[in-house]
C-alpha cells in the first residue's frame, strides 16, 4: 500500500470496529476508515452525544472530580425550557455543547460552536461544529452542520466537510 494511500486511510472506532452496520454483506467489514467514512461515524456519534440527556447530579459528583469526564456525565441537559431567543439562553446552549464534545469526543480537539440566531417563528436552531480531527495524521480541520428541533428537542447533525 502506498505511502499516500496509507495517510488516507484512519482506524473505526472501538465501536465502529465491534459494531456491524451491514450484517447481510458476505464480506467482513474493512479494517479502515476513508476520511469520508471516518466523518460520517463521528456525525453519527456526535448526535447520539447530543440527543443523550443528563440529570444534574453535580452536587453529589463533587467529592468525586473525576466522575464529571466519565459515562456518568455523556450528553447533555434537558434544555428544553430554554428560550432561544434569549442572547443568555443561546450562549448556556453553545457552552454545553462545546463542553459535551470536548468531554467525551476524544478524536476531536480545538471545538468550536458557532450559532445562528433564530429567524422570526422558526422552531429550529441551527449551529455549527468546527474542531481538528485528532487521529488523522495531517489533523485537518472539519465542519458539521447541526439544528436542534425545538418541537422534539431532538438534534441532527450533518456534514463533516
């Protein structure tokens, strides 16, 4: 394998590694990601990050600083009674997600949320991700393109430009 083609290429997941997306297929999954591929599974694994809610449980995790980067702690608050048109309300959003990513998204570094002000009566909010793929080898920068819905509180993530 060239020298070339080899960079191109980037290790799955554990879970992408022990997961099988495509269980008809006679052929076993390849041991390699293309970047392509590489991107469209952290998407995926971004919006289960976002779409997971938290209990705030932080005063009995005080004693235990650690706890706070652990399973205990995947995904986000209900912020559903947040109002989006209220500057303190966005920035308490963009802040938590950014935390969310940077806590349990090891192969992203450097995130960055950018957020979009809300038009007049539209239910939706979008934003966007950039952070540095951190195991790539070159560590390109990348972009997701992401709306929460604010009917079902549910996020959707594309892109990974």
């Amino acid at each position: 394998m060239s020298q070339v083609r080899r960079q191109a290429l980037t290790l799955p997941s554990v879970l992408d590694r022990l997961l099988d997306d495509n269980p008809e297929a006679t052929r076993a999954a390849p041991m390699f990601f293309e970047v392509g591929d590489f991107k469209r599974a952290l998407a995926r694994d971004l919006e289960a990050l976002l779409n997971t809610r938290i209990l705030d449980h932080s005063e009995l995790l005080d004693p235990y600083p650690l706890a706070g980067q652990t399973v205990i702690n995947f995904g986000i608050p209900d912020l559903s009674g947040l109002s989006l048109l209220n500057p303190d309300d966005r920035e308490y959003l963009r802040d938590r997600v950014r935390r969310a990513i940077e806590c349990h998204e090891p192969r992203l570094a450097r995130v960055r949320i950018t957020l979009e002000v809300p038009r007049d009566g539209e239910r939706l909010l979008r934003f966007r991700v950039d952070a540095v793929l951190k195991v790539h080898p070159h560590k390109p920068p990348v972009s997701f393109d992401a709306t929460l819905q604010l009917s079902s509180n549910a996020y959707q993530i594309t892109g990974g430009l």
